[in-house]
C-alpha cells in the first residue's frame, strides 16, 4: 500500500495549500467600487434627509448603510482569505472564507426579506400617507445606483455562471454581494411602479403588495445561496457528474476505485482522496496524470493496494 499527496497544479509548491487564493480575484475589485458608490449615495441621502427634513431620503440612506454593511462584509472576506492564503493554520487553505461570507449575505438578505414583509404587512393593514413625489424621486435614485452597481457586480457574475461548476461551487463571495445589489434593485423598480399606481389610479394598496411580492423573491434567492454555501461548510460531496468523472479517469481493466470522496475547499477548487485497488500498481503521479486539468482538483491524495491473482486487496 501507498498513499501519496500530489498538489494539484505544477506552479504551487510541493506542500503549498494557497490553491489561488492568495491572488485578487476580479469580484473584490468589483465589491470595492460598489462599497464607494453605495457609501457616496448613502451619505447624500443622509446629508440631504437631514438638510431637508425629508423622512423618505433619510430612511433610504439608512436602509443603503444596511447594505454597505452587508457588502463590507464581503469584501473583508476578499482580503481575509487573500492575506491569510499561506497560513499553515488552515488545512485546505481560506477558500471557505469565501463560502461563509455568501452564507453570511444569505442570513442578512432573509432579515432583509422579513422586515420588508412585516413592513409591507402592516401598511397593508394601517395604510399611512404617502408623499408621492418625493418617494418616486427616491425610488429613482435607488433604481439607478442599484442598478449601476448590479452592472459592475453583474459581469464578474455572469463569468462565474459560466465557469465548469456553476452556481453550487463558484464566488459565493460575489454572488452574495450581487444578489444584495439585485435585491435593491428590485425594491426600487417594485416601489416606482406601486408608486405610480397609487399616485395616478389610487391603488394606494399597490405599495405595500410589491413589498411583500419582493419580499417572497428575495427569500426565494436567500435561500438557494443558504443551501449552496452550507453544503460546502459542511463538507458535502461533489456533484454526481464530478465524481463519475474523476472514477472514469481512474479506472481501467486493471485499476478499480475502492473509495472516492470529493469536496469542494473554494471557489471551483476540489480535494480528493482516491482509494485504488490494482493488479499492476504504477507510481500514483501515473494516475493523477490521467485527471482532466480543468476539473478543479487541486489538491488530490491517492492511496494504491495491490490485488492479488484471487481479486482479493492487500
């Protein structure tokens, strides 16, 4: 029997577990600009709720300091796993600083949702005047920041839709981030089109029905980034196709695989251990030659046992 641990990729040292992570990725410059531009609207709407007297500016600049918060946080993930790539203290590498930073969003945007329905609720209940006026222009503003910052979020976003594995295991980092830009958005589209309706046809019951209407869509998004996120904190297996994959590239007439777990320790990056059981063993490097290069197995751990000519494993 042997067990060897093979890096996954020839430009990492030998017992280096970065696996990329000590490098910026595109979504913390992203993340960066949109903190600026949310915390610049955020003071102006304060400033301007104060100097005005405006309640509407100043509770929208309150609500924007609640999301430059929460995009704080994942930017602080960024940095973190960055600075802390080539700390020995951290077995597998900070690639699930960046799991727990989209879990984190995912926590803050169902807080987000459920004091947007209780809100909506109660002004379904207790309607309160509304200064139409004021609350469109807020609600423009909103839509055109929120959307700016959807726009710069939102191509980072796209290129990790079409990396090899998608939603489940890619930047949670970022899609936190973009989802809690996108949850704006769509509050200020929702609330100009209630607005106007209320204003012009007195459906002033509008306003607080596309608050609970946003609210169930935001719940919705909550929680598919909850189960995405966890499912790795929790060292859940790798998807069926990845772990056929990695078994087809293993196996031949004379190698079978005993055991194979896969998980998911960053953003696309996976471990794996490999149990194979062969008639004519060849050096584990023969083996982890044979695993396609754009799997994401960065760091793979192969164990060989001989078979015997009975079949049985020594």
């Amino acid at each position: 029997m042997s067990h060897h641990e093979l890096p996954g990729n020839p430009q990492h040292q030998p017992h280096s577990h970065a696996f990329g992570q000590d490098k910026v990725k595109p979504g913390e410059r992203r993340t960066i600009w949109v903190i600026v531009l949310t915390a610049v609207t955020m003071v102006v709407e304060i400033v301007a709720g104060l100097v005005y007297g405006s309640m509407a500016l100043l509770a929208d600049g309150l609500h924007m300091a609640s999301h430059t918060s929460a995009l704080g946080i994942t930017a602080f993930a960024y940095i973190y796993a960055r600075r802390h790539a080539m700390d020995r203290r951290y077995s597998f590498g900070t690639g699930k600083v960046n799991a727990l930073a989209g879990f984190t969003g995912a926590v803050l945007l169902a807080v987000f949702a459920l004091v947007m329905a209780i809100e909506s609720g109660r002004r379904l209940m207790m309607p309160v005047p509304i200064a139409f006026n004021e609350a469109i222009i807020v609600a423009v503003l909103g839509l055109l920041v929120n959307g700016a910052s959807v726009a710069i979020l939102g191509a980072g976003h796209e290129d990790d839709n079409h990396s090899h594995h998608g939603h489940e295991h890619g930047d949670h980092s970022l899609r936190s981030a973009y989802l809690h830009v996108l949850a704006d958005a769509l509050t200020s589209l929702l609330a100009i089109f209630a607005l106007l309706a209320a204003k012009y046809y007195g459906a002033a019951w509008m306003d607080p029905m596309m608050g609970l209407i946003g609210a169930l869509l935001i719940t919705r998004w909550s929680v598919g980034l909850l189960k995405s996120t966890s499912a790795i904190l929790l060292d859940r297996e790798a998807p069926g196709s990845l772990h056929d994959g990695v078994k087809t590239a293993l196996s031949d007439a004379d190698t079978r695989v005993a055991d194979l777990h896969i998980w998911c320790i960053g953003p696309n990056v996976f471990a794996v251990i490999a149990v194979l059981v062969c008639r004519n063993a060849r050096p584990p490097e023969h083996y982890k030659a044979r695993l396609p290069a754009d799997m994401g197995l960065e760091h793979v751990s192969i164990e060989i046992h001989t078979e015997d000519s009975e079949g049985a494993a020594e």
